[in-house]
C-alpha cells in the first residue's frame, strides 16, 4: 500500500498521527487532482430535454467548491507544517519514531510540490532531502517496512525526486531498486500507483512553469 493510496495501516507498524500524515498527503493528492483543469460548463443539444443550466449558476457552484477545496488543502498544510520533528522531546510525544519522522519529511517536500508546484530537486527541499535519509537509515529498510513496502517505495521516490543532481540521488536509487526487487506481485499496482503520481505531479509542476 501506497501513502497515496492510504485508508488503511496497521497500527502496529504507524502510530495514529503518522497514519493522518499519509491520509493527508493522499488527500493533496485528491484535491490536487480535482482542481487541475477544472471541466466547462456542461453544453446541451438542440434536441435536448433537459433544460439548460446557467452558465452564471455552474460557474458559482464550481468557484464555491473549489475555494471548499482550496481551504481544505490550506488546513491540511499548516496542519502538517505544525508537526514536530520526532527529535524534540518537549513538543512530541513520538520522540525519536523514525517511521514518523520519515512520513513527516517527505510529506513536507511532498506538499511544497502538489500545493505550490515547487520541483522536488528545489533548492529548498536538499536540506529536507538529506535529513529523510538519515530518519529513514534508522527504519527498517532491510525488512522493507514489513507489510507496507509500498509506502516506504512512496517515500523514496519523493526523496529520489528531491536528490536529483545531488549526491544523495544514489542512495535513494539503490534503495528503491532494492525494495522494488522485494516486493511481491500483489504490491505492484500500489507501486505503480505512488511512481505515476510523483511522475504526474511532476509534469503538473513542468506544465506550470511552460517547460512542456
């Protein structure tokens, strides 16, 4: 299972506030989805039935869900920004659960770049980057995250994203080859499914900027 694909994750491996970590980052996901390119008013026939809608009524129905969507991402951002690093003891009761401290690093790089379309190799995530290997060399790698493989493939891939032109770009390589190569046949679609959202966000972020 994926962390963009998260309804469920045994809260034996993530305790509840990592789990609202990846419920959140795949909600961004949602909202980002359903705000890109938003649909036109609906057109009728000339044999039509139905009577035709209002442009003016579609338009502020669609303009009110969008600011709904759009203050629901808002939240989610600052709730996820107001996290405390797994290293203060003071401020979070998780003191030093890496498995958060991983969901917590890349969901920050993760949501600089669904949210504000900053490319994950930004400048501005290398520090983030680099401080998601060291959480994620004190996790489980060898034992790929036990029976969530698919989310620690979502996290090396966002990480994998932000070391491009870096030195760290190798480690983060060799790790995702490594658990791709571990998982069984059943996780591939959720593998799959976390690379072709980095690589959607990703074109969302190169569209934006007129690189297509």
């Amino acid at each position: 299972m994926s962390w963009l694909q998260a309804p469920y994750l045994p809260r034996n491996k993530f305790h509840p506030t990592t789990v609202q970590i990846l419920r959140d980052v795949s909600t961004l996901t949602a909202i980002r989805e359903q705000t890109h390119g938003l649909p036109l008013p609906p057109s009728f026939s000339s044999t039509t039935t139905t009577p035709p809608i209002s442009t003016s009524s579609f338009s502020a129905e669609l303009d009110q869900n969008h600011a709904t969507l759009l203050t629901k991402r808002a939240l989610i951002e600052q709730r996820l920004l107001a996290l405390a690093p797994a290293s203060d003891p003071f401020r979070n009761p998780r003191h030093n659960d890496h498995m958060y401290e991983s969901c917590r690093l890349a969901a920050l790089i993760y949501t600089r770049a669904v949210n504000h379309l900053i490319p994950f190799a930004d400048r501005a995530n290398h520090s983030l980057m680099r401080k998601l290997r060291l959480a994620l060399e004190h996790t489980d790698l060898d034992g790929c995250w036990g029976h969530v493989p698919g989310a620690l493939m979502s996290l090396l891939l966002v990480g994998g994203a932000a070391a491009v032109g870096d030195r760290e770009r190798m480690w983060y390589m060799a790790h995702l080859m490594r658990v791709s190569m571990s998982v069984g046949q059943s996780a591939w679609a959720d593998v799959q499914e976390s690379i072709m959202k980095v690589i959607w966000v990703q074109g969302i972020i190169e569209e934006a900027a007129g690189v297509r």
